[in-house]
C-alpha cells in the first residue's frame, strides 16, 4: 500500500514537471479558471462543430484548415461564455499533437506572444472518449463523450490522426488523472521542486 502511494505520489509531481513544461515554466498560481467550465463549452463545441461537418463531402475537408476552424470557433465561445470563463480576452492556439492552448490574448490580435501567459490546455483521448483540461497551476479535469458518434466523426478521427503524427501515445493520455491545483501543489512542493518564474 505505501509503494502504491508513493507511485501515486512520482506520477504526480512527474504530471506537474510536464505541466510546468507545457505552460513555459511559468511558477505556480492558484487557479482563476473553472475547468469544469471550460470542459462544458469544449464539449458542447465539439459537438455544434461535428453537426456542422456531417452535412458536408468529408472527402472535400482538408484536416488542418478543420482544425484551424474548430479552434477559432472555440476560441469564439470561451470568450462568449457566460459567466465568463477568464477576467481578460482568450485566445487559442491549435497545435501539432491536436492540443490547444488556452491563452491570455493581451493585445487581442489572435497570436499567441511570449509575454502573454498560458491559461489552460486542451487535449482528446479519443480511445477513452474523454476530452481533458490542464490548467497552469496543474490541475487536471476531464469530461467523458456520450455514446460512439464523436468518435465516429471526422472532427475527433482527424485530431487522432494529428496525435499519432506527433508520436502522442495513448498511455501518456491515460495518465492524466484529475488532480485538484492544491492537489498538484503539494504533490510538487513534497517532491523537493522548486518552480521558477519567468
């Protein structure tokens, strides 16, 4: 049982490190984001965008300019949620595993700039029909799809893809476990780490 607790223990400060990584470094800062929210409107966007696909020629699609498209959209209603997601303008940015990155879009121009920090990230277990959020203080939360359908559709088939492209594995996806900011927290500070600002 104390080996059990201790994996537990290593697998959560090695989930903060790649936290820490992901979000540049940045020190720790208790979360102003609710990822429960932000799972609401991923869903409910994967959704609305998948209905939106199923009545056109998926052989017409190109799979970056979708999930160019899928972004911008739900960039569009995280910043339209109500109540609001984040005190400032959020920007998102699709990446090469078919990730995207939640930022504080300072200067409101859509591209993600370096003095501009990261709030969140967003990724897709496809194999276990979940979408999950990670947020800059190191919390994990995720969401679980109703029924195959999504899986089934172009939009989440083709954010696989992307995955396998970029070497993501599935394990390192069913790894991330919800885990609470304070939970990450003290997971890290047991650990001996020391985060260090920008």
């Amino acid at each position: 049982m104390k080996s059990l607790i201790q994996y537990g223990l290593i697998a959560a400060v090695v989930g903060g490190y790649f936290l820490y990584s992901q979000f540049g470094g940045q020190s720790y800062t208790e979360d102003d984001i609710d990822l429960n929210a932000v799972l609401d409107v991923t869903v409910d966007t994967i959704y609305s965008f998948q209905e939106s696909l199923d009545g056109q020629d998926q052989e017409t699609l190109d799979e970056d300019n979708t999930f160019v498209e899928f972004s911008e959209v739900l960039q569009e209603n995280y910043n339209s949620a109500t109540p609001a997601l984040h005190t400032a303008s959020i920007g998102v940015m699709p990446r090469n595993d078919a990730s995207l990155l939640a930022y504080e879009d300072v200067n409101q121009n859509n591209e993600m700039e370096e003095s501009e920090p990261a709030l969140f990230l967003v990724e897709i277990d496809g194999e276990r029909s979940r979408v999950i959020a990670s947020s800059r203080s190191g919390a994990v939360n995720d969401h679980h799809f109703s029924g195959t359908g999504l899986l089934a559709g172009y939009l989440i088939g083709s954010m696989m893809s992307r995955q396998r492209m970029a070497g993501v594995s599935s394990s390192s996806l069913a790894n991330k476990k919800p885990i609470t900011a304070r939970a990450a927290a003290k997971a890290r500070a047991g650990s001996g780490s020391h985060s260090k600002g920008k």
